[in-house]
C-alpha cells in the first residue's frame, strides 16, 4: 500500500507510481491541443503570457509553475533537476533519501502540483480571473496535506505542524 492514496471519502485509491501509464495527456485540452484539431486559437499560456500553452509548458516549465516546485523541493529540503516532459516527471519521482512516511508524501506531491496548476489556470481561463501566485501555493500545499494527512496518521494534526514535519526528515 506504499505507493496508493485514498481520497479524503476512502472511496478511492491512485496508485501513484503507475499513474503515468493511466493519464492520456494528448486528451487535455490545452491550446496546442485545440490548434492541433483544427481550431484557429492564440495558443499562449493562460499563467505566464511568454510561451505556447501545452501540456509541458503549463506542468514544468511556466515560470509561475516553476515558484511551485521550487517551494516543492523546498518544503522537502532536497534539490532536484526536472525532466523535460510531465510524464518523465512521473516517472523518475522517486522517494530517494526520505523516510517512510516523507516518502509517501513526497509521492503525492507532483499529483498535487498539477492539480494545483490546473485548478489555477482554469480559473485564470474561464472565470476571467487574474493569476495570483499566493493563492496556487496556498491551493498546492493546502491540498498535499488534506490528501496526505490520512498518511501520516501519528503526526501532525494542523497545517503548521506539517510544515515543520516535512522539514525535519
């Protein structure tokens, strides 16, 4: 059960270490996506306005996606060098150098960031908002301890305390 998460319902699990063979990342539609099926559409990232949107773009290498993994990799103390693609990404996530129960955590957190950045750029595209970098690091790291805090059962209960436990592996 290392590599499973059940959502907050235990209705549902994810394994998380297999969950690249399950996304179908050319059925997101992003920009590069619509252009590719025939729609005639600025293709720009929704959060940065500097590069075409695509899928690679928006999970890796947008700027303000990059704020996200750098506070990441620092809540985990560990420096890491991203792969070029969000599926490579995937892939190599491993849980190297952390305890057991860090390890577990430092699992979910990928998931957790694209669904943190996904969450903001649909704001960002069709409710008109503006992008608010404080409120996609509150959105990410808010949701990596509801999704993990079941987890970490023996640890800790508020979310300051979780962030103090994910610094002292």
């Amino acid at each position: 059960m290392d590599s499973r998460l059940k959502s907050s319902t235990n209705s549902v699990s994810f394994d998380i270490e297999k969950s690249h063979d399950h996304v179908n990342w050319k059925f997101l539609l992003l920009m590069d996506q619509l252009k590719k099926r025939g729609w005639a559409v600025a293709n720009r990232c929704f959060m940065c306005y500097e590069e075409e949107e695509s899928i690679d773009h928006i999970l890796i290498h947008c700027s303000k996606t990059r704020a996200l993994w750098d506070l990441s990799f620092a809540l985990f103390g560990v420096c890491w060098v991203l792969p070029y693609s969000a599926r490579e990404t995937l892939i190599e996530w491993g849980g190297f150098m952390l305890g057991k129960k860090h390890r577990k955590v430092w699992k979910a957190a990928p998931l957790c960031l694209f669904w943190a950045v996904w969450m903001e750029r649909n704001r960002i595209a069709f409710d008109n908002e503006d992008f608010s970098v404080h409120s996609l690091k509150n959105s990410f790291v808010c949701n990596l301890w509801v999704w993990t805090k079941s987890i970490v059962n023996e640890g800790p209960l508020t979310l300051p305390s979780f962030l103090d436990w994910l610094g002292a592996r």
